[in-house]
C-alpha cells in the first residue's frame, strides 16, 4: 500500500504526534554534534584600526604643501608598498606567521593567505568623489593577540611610508629646485657677463647713449664752425699781412702804420654780411639775429684790447724795420693757421665718428635688445625659483614638525573577544534548525512506511470495500469498570 502523505492541517498535527519521538531523538542528537563541531572548528578572529587622515595644519594659501599627487593616490602607492611581497614576508618572518603553509608549500603560500587576511577600506564622505577622510585596517588570524599585534604592526607601517614618502617628496622638490637655481644662476651671471662685454664693444652705440651723442655732435659742429671761422679770419690776416709785406719790402717807414687786427677785419666782414641779410630777411630772421650778437661780441671785444695794440705797426729809429714785424706777424698767423686747421680735422672726425655710431644705432639696438630681453627672462625665472626654494624650505619644515597632512591613529588595533569565523551564534542557530529538519525527514520516512491504517478515513481511502460502520478508539483502562479486570 502506498501511503498518501499529510495534506491538511488535521493530518500533520497527528503525523507529528504519532512521529514524535523521531522528532525529539534527532534534536537531541544533531544539536549536540553540531555544536560539537563548531567549537572545534578553528577559530579566527578579526582586530580592526581606524586611521585618520589629517590635513595640513597650516593654510595652504600660506604654505603650499610640495607633496605631489593627491591622497587617494599616495594611499594607493603606501598600499602597494606595504602589501608587497617583501613587506608582508617582512612581518611573516618578524611574527612567524603561516610556518607550517611555508614550511609545506613556500614563501608565496604565506604572501598569498597574509594578504588575503588583509583588508584596506577607504572612508568617504557622502560621495564616492568625496576627499578621503581616512581608511580602516583590519587582519584576520587564529588567536585575538595575534590579530591585533599584525593589525598594529600594518598600521605602524602605512603611517611610517607615508612620512617616508613624504620626506622623500619634499626633499626631492628641494633638491630639484635648488639645482633649478644653481643653473639659474649661472645662465644669469654668463648673460650679464655677455651684456658687458656687448657694452663695452659697443661703447656710445647703445641705446641710452642716442641722447648723449647727438648733443655731443651738436656740440662738435658749434665748436668746429667757431674754428673754422677763426680760420677764416686767420687767412684774412694772413693776405693782409702778405699784401704788406709785399708793398713795404724790408725799408723803414719814418712814421707809424697802424693795421687792423684781426677782430677789426672780421668786425668789418660780419657787417658787411649783416647788410647783405637785412636786404632779404627780416629783424626777426635766425641768421640776422647771429650775426648781431656776434657783431656786438666783436665789439666788446675791441674795446677791450689796449690802444697800443700788438698788431700796430710802427716804426722808430734803432728798432725793427717793418718787414720784419711783418714776417713775424705772418708766421705767427700761419702756425695759428695750421693748428686750427688740424683741430677742425680732429672735430670733423669726432663729428664723423659720432654719426657713425649714431647710424649703427638700429643694428646695435636690436641686437642689445635681445641680449636684455634673454637677461629679464632669466631674471624672472630666477625670481620665480627664488620663491619656490623659499616656499619648499617653508613646506619642509611643516613635514618636519609634522604639521602637514599625515595619518592619525583614532581607534587603536583592537582585541577581538568573539571570533568572525565561524559564527557560533550562526552555528548553534544552523544546529537547532538541522536537528529539526532531520528529525523532520526522519519521521516523514517512517510514516511512508507504515502500513497501519490509524482512522476511517484511511480505511475507506486505503481499502477497496465500502465503510459501514467506525467505533472510536477506546483504551482498556478507561472501558473496564473500576476494580473491573480483563481475561
């Protein structure tokens, strides 16, 4: 007979009570065993740290930090670091972990399950693209001591790279910026050092100089037209004096000759040229004016000069003959001749000289700009590395007195009490639930096997003629009168 299993809720109240004791038997067995085996199950336990992130204490509107990168990426370069595979056989070794795995199975064996026990969470703030706050530590082992000295000792070594790479980092930037400098310095020097050696090539060709010389040119041209002029009159003398010369001979005149000096001839000259101007220009005409102020000039001077002159002529008995105080006069006048005649040479060529350099101007000036224009750039630069190796200094020091960003232990490696694994309370739970379940599938086994018809409705389902009649259960004790007995 296949038996029909329990379909309403009437049924499965009485197959519980009639399976009871499978029930019962199989939570006082599986429990108990389960239990058994999760607390002989190795246990690990977990220790936890939390490390803060703390920003520069100085504003960085001050000092300007020289660290590069941002600290998600440091904290992923610490990171890589410390869970090497030389930083983890490091604390392997320092706290025998995993011996029995490296002794079985190698080194990487051990790398392998450190770093899988291992866990590094970063803290955000409200979004993923928030600024780290700080990250949590966390490593699993087999006893709570262990747990949390491996914890401290990882903890200890994230905050030891990060100062490490930060010293480096700034150190790094100083000594970059100050060989920076040092170069600077000598492309300065070598520029300025080309500057004066231009200058000095180039003396009175440069640009500051345009002013100077032409006001020095201005000057020769004046002095060289005043020489000429007393060239001029140093000729007139000079027929002059030929021309008496010529007339007297060497014979002595019996009274004096007086002759006009130089000033007088040039006087006469000058007026003779100002009536000539005043019949074409004005009062008012530059030239007119010129010639005025250099007739009353002669004047004056003329005036001054002694009545018994030098350039008198005269003739007394015993004394020179008047051909030789003309001779000498005429010597006299030629050498002033020649001397001013090669000072107008040496004027002109001043003059020359002076607009030759004028003229080179241009060239000169491009070419001095340029210098000057390299010179101010290397100048800026200079300024601008100056400044860098002052901010440097300045970001060196704040790591030194580590009032830059660092990490900050908050909550110390902890000392783990209840495992993580395996979960006792998910066991015992897990224990109680099997025991039910087997007991379960137990007595729904031995109820498919029982043959026993236990109501009429299981007679009339199970057996193949009709139902007439169904007395109810009754027990022996209860249908016997009392004192009553059964044979």
């Amino acid at each position: 007979m296949t038996r029909k299993p329990p379909s309403t809720p009437q049924e499965f109240i009485e197959f519980l009570l009639r399976r009871k004791k499978w029930i019962i038997l199989s939570m006082l067995i599986v429990p108990p065993l389960v239990f058994l085996v999760g607390n002989l199950w190795p246990k690990k336990y977990q220790s936890e740290t939390m490390i803060l992130v703390d920003p520069q204490k100085v504003s960085a509107e001050y000092v300007k930090a020289t660290v590069p990168g941002d600290v998600t990426d440091r904290l992923q370069t610490i990171s890589d670091e410390v869970l090497s595979r030389t930083g983890l056989l490091t604390i392997a070794n320092e706290d025998h972990l995993y011996q029995t795995e490296r002794e079985k199975y190698g080194d990487d064996s051990a790398v392998a399950a450190i770093h899988k026990d291992i866990t590094v969470d970063i803290i955000r703030g409200a979004t993923d693209r928030s600024p780290i706050d700080g990250f949590k530590i966390s490593y699993i082992a087999s006893n709570p001591q262990l747990a949390q000295k491996v914890t401290q000792q990882i903890a200890d070594l994230f905050i030891e790279a990060n100062v490490k790479q930060r010293d480096q980092d700034a150190e790094g930037t100083e000594l970059f910026i100050e060989n920076q400098l040092l170069k600077a310095r000598a492309q300065l020097a070598q520029q300025d050092q080309k500057i004066r050696a231009f200058k000095a090539a180039h003396l009175g060709e440069l640009p500051e100089q345009e002013t100077a010389n032409l006001a020095m040119i201005g000057e020769y041209q004046n002095m060289a037209q005043e020489n000429n002029e007393a060239i001029d009159r140093a000729n007139q003398q000079r027929v002059y004096l030929e021309s008496m010369l010529n007339v007297n001979g060497n014979h002595k005149l019996p009274a004096p000759v007086a002759a006009p000096t130089p000033l007088q001839l040039q006087l006469q000259k000058d007026e003779d040229q100002l009536t000539a101007d005043l019949q074409l220009y004005t009062d008012q005409y530059p030239d007119v004016i010129r010639l005025r102020d250099q007739i009353a000039t002669l004047k004056a001077e003329i005036k001054r000069q002694p009545a018994n002159t030098a350039h008198a002529i005269t003739t007394a008995t015993g004394g020179p003959n008047l051909g030789e105080q003309l001779e000498s006069q005429l010597k006299a006048t030629n050498e002033e001749i020649q001397s001013r005649t090669a000072r107008q040479q040496q004027l002109e060529n001043k003059v020359s000289a002076l607009q030759g350099q004028v003229q080179s101007l241009p060239a000169v000036q491009q070419e001095y700009e340029s210098l000057s224009r390299d010179y101010t750039e290397m100048q800026q630069n200079y300024q601008s590395l100056l400044q860098k190796q002052q901010a440097s200094a300045m970001a060196a020091q704040l790591e030194l007195h580590n009032d830059s960003e660092h990490f900050r232990v908050i909550d110390p490696a902890n000392l783990p009490i209840v495992p993580v694994s395996p979960n006792l309370s998910i066991v015992y739970a897990g224990g109680l639930l099997g025991g039910l379940i087997v007991g379960l599938c137990v007595a729904f086994f031995e109820e498919m096997r029982d043959p026993t018809i236990h109501n009429a409705d299981e007679a009339e389902m199970y057996l193949s003629v009709p139902l007439i009649a169904a007395l109810p259960a009754m027990h022996l004790d209860q249908a016997l009168p009392a004192g009553g007995s059964t044979t």
